[in-house]
C-alpha cells in the first residue's frame, strides 16, 4: 500500500488529507515530536494509499461471517496417479514442466516473513533447524531444491524471498553466513512484504505511539503487491519468466520448482494452481478446496459445516477433502492483474489486542481484544483466475509444516516426515531402510528416481548428502 514516488507531503498537507479521511487524530501529537521522529512519522503517513485504506476499512467493517451453505460443490481434481492413465497424464506434465524450467521460465517465490515465536525461537521461522540427522534448517532445504533444479536444468531459477521487517536483515545475513546455499546471490532476490495499520471497533487509526502508528504485515495476499513494489514482476518479465511456483518456507517438504505441477498448469493454461492433500478427518483444521457457485475458492474449515464437512462419495472419501497446503502456481500476467487494479482481494478482520496510546497519550496494554488487523489472504485470488487447477498429492511426500511448538504440525513431527520420506525411498531402491532416522539432502537427490539414479555403492546412509 505504498504511493507512486514523489516529493513528500508537508505536514499541512498530511494533516489535512487525514482529517478529510476522517483519521486526523494521528497528527495530534505533530507539535510534541522532536525533527527525527517527526520526520518518520511523516515519511510513514505519506506511505498510506488513503483512498485504498478507506476502502479496506469500510469493506473491513462491514464483513459479514461466511456463508458456505449455498452452491457448493467439490473442485475438479487431478488424483494422484494410481494406474496407467494417470501416470501418463502426469509424464505429459513433467515433460511440459521440464521445458518451462529448462527455457528459465519460472521463478519460486518463498513465503518468510514469520518468526519462530510460536516455537520459542529467536528469529526467522526459516532458520529452524528440522533435519532428522544433519539439523537442516527451513531455509536449507528450500535453498538447496533451488539450486538441485536449476543444475538438473541446466538454467538459473530465480529464487525470490519474501520476509518482514521483523525478519529481514535475520534472513539476508543467514544466506551470507551459509554461503547461499550454495546458489549464486545474483540468483536470490529478497523483498519486504507490506502492513497495513490496525483500527479500532469505530475504523479509527491506532497510534503504538506518538510518533507511530500500530502496523503488522497484511498477511500473505499481500505478497502481490510486495512482487509489484519490490520491481520483482518487472524483473520476472524482463527475464523471460512467466510463471511463478510459490510455497511457504514453514513446509520442509514441500517440492519447490515441481515440474508435474509446474506442466499442470501450463497445459491447462490455468492462471492459478492450488495442491491439496486429502483431509484426515472432516474434523480437521484445514482449509478446502471447494467450487462455490461455480467459482473455485477455499472454504476455511470453520465455514464449511458439519454436514458437508461429513460427507462422503461413492469410494468412502470425503467429498470436501481437499485440503490446502499452500503450494501454488501463478502465471505472471495474472499477478500483474491483481496489482493493476483490474482485480480486487477481499479484506479479511482479525480480533486482536493491540497496544497503543490513549487519548491522552498514555500507552495502554489491553488484556481483551481492543483493535481490528486487515490481512489479505493468497487464497482469495483463486476465485478470480479464468482458469485454475487443483492437483491432489500424498501428504507424505509433499506436506510436514512446521507451526506448534508440540503436538501436531511441530518441528518433531515434520523432522519424521523428512525421515519417514528417506526410509522409503530407501526402500524403493533396494537399501534396508534404518530402524530409526535417516535423511536424504536435496543435492543428492530431489525425488525417488534421481535418489535411485544417484546411489553408489560408498552410499549406505543414513544420511545421503552430496555438495
């Protein structure tokens, strides 16, 4: 949400555009700054699109709670492949995959700007440490997908990574301390995802300061507008690269640069792609993919009901299984829509406790929910693609994220999905898997055939690595 660059506003000018939008509380306390804060403060209202901003507030406010009992239908899937037909299917699209990657057409696109907070862990979520053996971090495993495409190809794929301002300067020096990765820094390209200011239950502005208003990045629909802002959708074009792979660095599995996904969507000529994992029980936390009158869209699990979240089809499956794991394929000319205003996000509200100021200046640490966040959801663009495609795949192969500190969906279990996944591909090469851990780095091998490929008699594991 940032406006053309120009010379900045003077303070009249600020102050008067933000009284006109109704929001001239946040200049009360102008006067009290001293020049530095004064000048940021500054810089940071004029940052604000205002008649976007109102825009958001008024949509923000008015939402109501969804609504997914009317025409809802479950999505057309690509199945995994379990005979001959389908694994046709999916050679035509590896094939039309592998020429894309090969021409440098396709760029991955990793969601970072998290923090390992929830994990009781001191900086970006993507420096978390999952390797079963070698304790591999987040960034790792992605990094080195990256470079394993790439050589296997024989073409660059730029690698563009999205952090916060929490994470950034965290993030940039873990590439330089790990060398990369191992990939060419021209190849890596970093941008800042965006905020949006936090109101209160009335649409007014809130203050974390005198000289600051409450801001939080505006969730991962706002990764749009960071590849517009950031010149990132200039630089793809420029390069040649029309399709973008975008995934989130929580998912240690996740298969970055697919070529079977990647030809999905090329074929279809899909200008967004969604892979799903089947539900494990219609109780589960997880958004769906889901056909709502007509349009495919994702329904998040406490919208969808019980009824329909418990039926089943004529095999026993869940009809509404489908369940998003935030891997997508975007066509680049389909962002630039999105960005160009032709295309519009729905605004989401989040109920928070936001510290702030008071009326009377004086810093308030709320203990029940006293602020709205927006946050814009990567999702909701699927709704508008002209096209898309909806590809299902084994949740052990593809799907491990790493939220909780415990429990489900935690470093422990996503460290045995990585070990589970090298054990069986072990297996399926002839090796006697271990009893217990085993690991399988990207550079030796990103699927089980090239692991198959790749064995030498020196290669017993646990641990297969190569440099």
């Amino acid at each position: 949400m940032t406006t053309e660059p120009g010379a900045q506003p003077s303070a009249a000018d600020l102050t008067e555009r933000f009284e006109a939008a109704g929001q001239g509380h946040v200049c009360r306390y102008l006067p009290e700054l001293s020049e530095v804060e004064r000048d940021g403060f500054l810089r940071q209202l004029a940052a604000l699109d205002l008649p976007r901003l109102e825009t958001l507030i008024g949509a923000v406010l008015a939402a109501a709670p969804a609504d997914a009992t009317g025409a809802v239908e479950p999505p057309d899937l690509i199945e995994c492949a379990d005979d001959d037909a389908g694994r046709a299917r999916d050679d035509e699209a590896r094939a039309a995959g592998e020429e894309y990657l090969a021409a440098g057409r396709v760029a991955a696109f990793m969601v970072a700007g998290g923090q390992g907070t929830r994990l009781g862990y001191d900086g970006p979520k993507g420096r978390f440490p999952v390797g079963p053996l070698t304790q591999r971090s987040l960034f790792a495993y992605h990094a080195q997908r990256v470079r394993a495409t790439s050589r296997r190809y024989g073409a660059t794929a730029p690698f563009y990574v999205m952090t916060s301002d929490a994470t950034h300067e965290s993030t940039v020096a873990a590439f330089g301390e790990a060398g990369w990765f191992g990939l060419d820094p021209e190849q890596v390209h970093f941008l800042t995802q965006g905020t949006l200011p936090a109101i209160d239950h009335a649409g007014r502005l809130l203050l974390a300061s005198k000289s600051s208003l409450a801001l939080s990045p505006d969730g991962h629909g706002g990764s749009f507008a960071a590849l517009s802002a950031s010149g990132a959708l200039a630089r793809m074009a420029a390069g040649g690269v029309d399709q973008i792979f975008y995934f989130q660095v929580d998912n240690p599995l996740a298969p970055v640069l697919d070529p079977v996904f990647i030809g999905h969507q090329v074929l279809a000529g899909a200008e967004m792609s969604t892979k799903v994992v089947a539900k494990t029980e219609p109780g589960e936390k997880v958004g769906v993919l889901a056909r709502v009158d007509g349009r495919v869209g994702v329904i998040e699990y406490s919208d969808l009901g019980d009824e329909l979240a418990q039926e089943r089809d004529e095999r026993g499956r869940l009809r509404f299984r489908a369940g998003n794991i935030a891997i997508h394929m975007l066509d680049r000319a389909f962002v630039e829509r999105l960005v160009g205003g032709d295309l519009e996000l729905p605004v989401h509200r989040a109920e928070k406790k936001v510290p702030c100021i008071d009326e009377r200046g004086v810093r308030v640490e709320p203990t029940e929910p006293n602020a709205i966040k927006m946050e814009l959801f990567v999702f909701d663009a699927l709704p508008l693609a002209a096209r898309t495609v909806t590809q299902e795949v084994r949740r052990e192969d593809e799907f491990a994220p790493v939220k909780n500190a415990q429990g489900s969906d935690s470093p422990r279990t996503a460290s045995d999905a990585l070990a589970d996944q090298a054990r069986r591909w072990m297996g399926a090469a002839g090796l006697a898997p271990p009893r217990d851990l085993a690991e399988v780095g990207p550079l030796f091998a990103l699927d089980v055939e090239e692991f198959r490929r790749n064995l030498t008699e020196r290669d017993t594991g646990p641990v297969f690595d190569r440099s």
